[in-house]
C-alpha cells in the first residue's frame, strides 16, 4: 500500500517501508510479476523491486504526474493514460516501460478510466462516454448498441467486470448499472445511489460485493447479496431531515414524519406521492384500524385524514388544554390522546373524555401494538403498565424495566423490550422467564431505539447507529450497519414499520433503512487482529518484538488494537486482558486503546480478542508477552544478598545472644562461688568459734588450777 511518504508493505504482521523518504505520494500500484511492481508517481511510472522496495525503471514524459489510468493487459503490456489532466491518448509500454505504441483518442474526450474484460477488450471510460479496444491488435471496437444507448456523452466514473463477464458501470448523476454482456442489457441497480459528486473509485471484491467511495467522505458497501439499502433520496426535499415516524397505510403506502414534514412514499415505484411541509410542529403521526391517519399539529391540535392513494382528507380538527405527546388506539376502536398528565378518549359523538393514571405514575408514552392493538403504557420509574380487560392499567406482572424506549409483543405473548441503556428483555409471561441481552451478550450497544419482529419469528431492533437481528431459533445475533448512520446520524425511538412485502423499515437522520429479512446475510467470518501500536512512557515501540522487555521504569503501557475489517471495523466490539494482573476478561465496547500503569515486575501476557458481528467473540485471539525487569534493588542479586546479608545478621546476632548469656552464665557461676566461698568461712569461723569457746571457759580455770597445783606443790617441797 501506499502513502504521502510512498510505498510500504504489510509482512510479519508489521509495516516496512522505505527510511528517509520524502514526500512521494503514489497514485496506483499494479502487480506485475513475482518481483516487481508497477507503479505512478509523482514524476510519472515506476518499475518497483518488491523486495528493496526500490524503483529500477522509470517512464516519464511531460504533464505526466499521478497518473491512475493505468492496467497491465493480460498481454503483459502497460495501457497507461499519456498525462495526468485532460489526457487524450493511450501510451502501450512493455514490462522495461519501454514504448511500444501511442493510441490517439477522440481529441474533445478526458480519458478516466482503462479496464479489460475476458474477451481480451480494454474499455475506456471517458467524459464523453465509452471507448473500446482490442487488446492484441489495438484496434478500435463498436460499442454494443444497449451500452452505448446509455453512456452516450455522459461522463463515465467507474467500469468493472462483474458477475460471470458482465460489467459494472457508474454514470454521473444517474447511478450504477450492470451491463449484461450475453443478453446486451442493463438493469439500474443500487437505485438510490446517483453518484452526484465530482469523483468515484469503485472496487469488486471476491464475493461480488461493491466498495465506493466518493475520495473525500467515506466509502459505501454494497454486498452482492443485498441485505439492506437506504431511502436517503427522501430527506433532499425535506425541511427537518430527522425521521421521527414510519407507518404503512392499508394500501401499502409508507407515510414519513419529521418534525416539519409529511410524505408519502410510494414504495413500489420509489417515487414521493405526496409532501406537507409546514413552519410550525408535527407531532406524533398514527394509522389507526380503519386507515385513517392522525397527526398532532403544534402540539395543541390534533388532525384526523382519511386516505387514498396517498392523498390526506382533513376529517376532523381536535384541540386541547394541554400538549398532546402521542396518538393510540385499543382494541374497541377508541382513539386515545396522551396528554402531560392523563388521556383524552374520543367518544363516537366526537368529545373527549378523559382518564388519570394511577396516583404517583409518571409515565412518558402510551403505544398500540399492532396488530393485536393492545396498549401499553410507558412509565419513567415504575415499569411498564397494560391497558386491562378491565379498562385499567395495571403493572406487566412483577416484571420491573427501568427506562423503557420499546415493546413488541410477538404471537406467543413473548414481551421483547428495549431500554435506554440497558439493553435488550425478553418476557415470557406464562412462566415469568426474564432473559436479559447486552453487550455482554453481543449486543453493539445497550441503547435500544425501536424493536420489531419479522415474519419469520425475528426480532429486530435498532441501536443508536445500528440494527441488529436476534435469530430466536438459533440465540444468535447479525448485524446491518448503514453507513448513513455515522457521524452523529442516529436511528428514531420508535421510528420502524413493516412492508406489506415483508421488508423492515427503521428511520432517523441518516434516512431510512431498509431491511429485508428473506435475503440471507453474510456469514461471520473470523476477524484479524493487528496490534497496531505500542507506547511504553513517552516513546512509541516501532518495531513490535515477539516479547516486550522493558526496564524498571517503563511501568505504564498503552497497547492500540484494532480488528482487520472494513465493512464494520468502527462497530466491533472488544474485549482485553493482562494475564498476570487482570483476574478476568474486561469489555472495551468499540474502544481500541487500554492504559497500564504502576505495573510491578514480573511476566505478562497481554490479549485481545473481537466479537463478530453475530455476537460469537473471534476464536483468533492477539497475545504479546511483555517482562518487566525489576529495578536493581529488587534483582535476583539484589534479594540473594538481601537474604545472606540477613542470614549473616541473623547469625551474628543469634553468636552474641549466645556470647552474652554464656557470658551472663559466668558471672552468675562466679558469683555464686564467692557466695558459697563466703558461706564456706563464715560456716568454718562458725565452727571454730564454737570449738573456741568451750575451750576458753576451759582453758582458764585448768590453767590456774594447774598453777595452784604447781604452787601447791612447790610449797611442800
């Protein structure tokens, strides 16, 4: 593919282009061979090597420039238009861009376009028309009489083989034909494409399907199977292109309603019978049993027409006190006014008479289901209410909706509602089973604007840019998405009627869509997944590895993710995860972009994965794994020593705890053994004192006895 800096090239689940490369803009890229392209520039055609990216050969001549006339023959010969304005000859060059022939052109004609079917004729698409050639001889060719009936002095946008050797064939201002080459006719398909802008690009792919694109807005698909297609023709005339209501008459007419238009479209011949506009308001417009309308006119007044053939008769005016909201019927025929703050019953000599609702309801709307033609009235905060047997309302059983939008009641009695914001019930009130529907489920929104049912048993519903079909049989969901719904253009509450024939009409301000059930959608494939981009801080990760190492630092990621699908690729829905830090599964909704930050260390696999358009989540999941390093303090290194160094200080303080209790052993042994030396003298000075005593008492009388003894005996001798 290319952009403004030139080619780059898609491989390994990445881009690679060119570095350095100026501005370079590239025109067209043909394939060539299994090694070079062929491509136009802004100095005019190149021979590109697939590989380097690299240009080999060039052809270039004055006033060329971009060029997108350009083809490769199955000649293997370069049919390429000689400028890039106003260009009035063909130049044949050969796979080298060496020049082989020049074909002059009619000299009043602006060649556009250069094509080559399977009978080897190389179609020229001019302002003037068509031209043909004969691939091998380079002669001129008739036009066949049917093509060139229509083409005639029109400028021609776009020609395309299509369909089993028919073309495909858009004219300005008129629209896109199929041109059947066997039969030499033509059928206008698309009818409500008239290709009004300047320029078109169209596109065949594989399936038949038609991509277009204007080159400034966006581009429409047109699927080979129509599933859909869009009244936006209608709004061109009207004053507020904001549909508000849809209803088919008994003749099959669809009656349109804005708040300044009424129009009766005519959908057999897709023609506008009828259109009133007016400075004022219209309010709700209702078709009641007997195929009279009634339109609320400047919120006080009430119109009631009778019909035919798209034509309103005024019948009857009918004024009130108060706003009137909405326009309803019951199944006796009575016609019901919805007033601010009660109901106003036409009676059959044509006066009101009026109804309050229960104390304390504050309720929004009153709807007649058709075809029963049973009502049900609309609350703010306490559910939805019946119109009884009784001539009352009462609760719908115990079953509580917070913010109704719509209701449908299916043959079984089966309750479909849709809520502001909160998705999508079903109610059956035989067993009382509630079976809620969200995105979750695989729903595109939780904004449910209008539901209908098919005849087959469908459902159908619309979102705010949307409309979804629930498969009953199978609890299944499909998709249709109208491009026209985009870009701030929403769908109605309650803007929806079914065709006599079947087909399903939802309105807004994108126009109407038309939906028919009978035709079979395309079947939900499997969605790439690309992971586009990565920004870790401030810089942006090029180059996507197979796993992301980052530093300590780098703790807060973005991942960009998107689904590879250019029919619904801004409706998909998301979901991601990163395992590791997220304990499940997270609902992005459309959003492509998620934010981690203050991540810790450690491994991580970041996934995301895709719901297809029929509610199923893609089974191809995108994975990256992603390694946060730890910062130096917590390295494996870092903890190992962390460890030792308290195994060592646990060591060291457990050796002086022991030190000192053995130390404290000591001194209390020593202690103790002066306590018992001590004891050991004073029981030894015990001892010996008592021994001492006695002795003493002893000693002294023995020695002066012994003395008198002594003297005694001296005295004698």
């Amino acid at each position: 593919m290319s952009n403004e800096c030139g080619l780059c090239v898609w491989e390994n689940n990445r881009f690679r282009h060119l570095q350095q490369v100026g501005f370079n803009p590239i025109g067209r890229i043909l394939d060539l061979d299994r090694n070079s392209l062929i491509i136009t520039d802004r100095k005019g055609i190149a021979k590109v090597n697939k590989h380097t990216l690299k240009e080999e050969v060039y052809f270039s001549k004055e006033g060329m420039g971009i060029i997108r006339p350009i083809i490769i023959s199955s000649e293997q010969q370069i049919w390429t238009a000689n400028t890039q304005i106003h260009a009035n000859k063909i130049n044949i060059l050969n796979k080298d861009l060496k020049l082989l022939q020049t074909i002059s052109c009619p000299p009043d004609v602006s060649i556009q376009h250069l094509m080559e079917d399977k009978q080897k004729r190389m179609w020229v698409t001019t302002d003037q028309g068509l031209l043909c050639y004969d691939v091998r001889s380079k002669k001129r060719l008739e036009i066949p009489f049917s093509l060139n009936q229509l083409s005639r002095q029109k400028r021609i946008h776009f020609l395309q083989p299509y369909q089993q050797g028919g073309l495909l064939i858009g004219i300005a201002n008129e629209g896109i034909y199929y041109y059947n080459n066997q039969q030499d006719s033509l059928l206008h398909i698309h009818t409500h494409q008239k290709l009004k802008d300047k320029t078109y690009v169209c596109y065949i792919d594989s399936h038949n399907g038609i991509w277009l694109s204007n080159q400034k807005d966006d581009f429409q698909y047109y699927p080979a199977q129509l599933t859909y297609s869009n009244l936006s023709s209608v709004q061109e005339s009207m004053k507020d292109p904001f549909i508000k209501d849809l209803a088919f008459d008994q003749e099959g007419f669809l009656w349109i309603r804005s708040s300044k238009d009424i129009i009766c479209y005519n959908i057999q011949s897709d023609q506008i019978v009828s259109h009133w506009k007016t400075d004022l308001f219209f309010g709700n417009l209702f078709i009641d049993s007997r195929n009279d309308i009634w339109i609320i006119n400047n919120y006080l007044e009430v119109r009631q027409y009778s019909t035919q053939q798209g034509k309103l008769n005024l019948k009857r005016t009918y004024s009130f006190p108060n706003n009137v909201f909405s326009i309803s019927e019951d199944k006796s025929g009575r016609i019901w006014a919805t007033l601010s703050d009660r109901f106003a019953i036409l009676t059959p000599n044509g006066d009101f008479t009026y109804q309050y609702v229960p104390n304390g309801i504050s309720f929004s709307q009153l709807r007649t289901l058709k075809p029963t033609r049973s009502m049900i009235l609309f609350t703010i905060s306490n559910g939805i209410y019946k119109f009884g047997d009784d001539q009352q309302f009462i609760p719908l059983d115990s079953l509580f909706v917070a913010n109704p939008n719509t209701i449908t009641v299916d043959p079984k009695g089966t309750y479909w509602i849709g809520t502001y914001n909160t998705g999508f019930i079903k109610y059956i009130p035989q067993t009382h089973e509630i079976k809620r529907f969200d995105t979750t489920s695989g729903l595109i929104e939780n904004n449910i604007k209008s539901v209908i049912e098919d005849k087959n048993g469908n459902i159908w519903f619309s979102t705010s840019t949307h409309i979804t079909k629930y498969d009953v049989q199978n609890d299944i969901f499909s998709c249709v998405y109208d491009k026209r719904f985009t870009k701030g253009n929403l769908y109605g509450i309650n803007c929806c009627a079914i065709a006599p024939n079947g087909a399903i009409y939802f309105g807004g301000s994108g126009g109407i869509t038309v939906v028919y059930p009978d035709k079979q959608a395309e079947e939900a494939e499997e969605i790439p997944l690309n992971l586009d981009l990565v920004i870790v801080g401030n810089q942006v990760i090029r180059n996507l590895p197979d796993r992301l190492l980052l530093d300590y630092r780098d703790n807060m990621i973005t991942f960009w993710y998107s689904g590879l699908d250019f029919k619904y690729g801004a409706s998909l829905n998301y979901a991601y995860q990163l395992e590791g830090f997220d304990k499940k599964w997270i609902n992005a909704g459309t959003n492509k972009r998620v934010t981690y930050s203050n991540l810790p260390s450690g491994n991580y696999t970041f996934k995301v994965k895709v719901r297809k358009l029929n509610g199923e989540w893609g089974k191809n999941e995108l994975s990256m794994n992603i390694h946060i390093q730890p910062a130096p303090w917590k390295s494996p290194w870092a903890i190992t020593s962390y460890w030792l160094l308290g195994i060592a200080l646990t060591g060291l303080s457990i050796w002086i705890i022991v030190r000192w209790r053995v130390q404290q052993e000591r001194l209390a042994l020593a202690e103790r053994q002066k306590e018992m030396n001590q004891e050991h003298i004073d029981f030894v000075t015990n001892i010996s004192h008592e021994f001492r005593t006695p002795l003493s008492l002893t000693y002294a009388p023995l020695k002066e006895l012994v003395h008198n003894v002594w003297t005694k005996a001296a005295a004698n001798c």
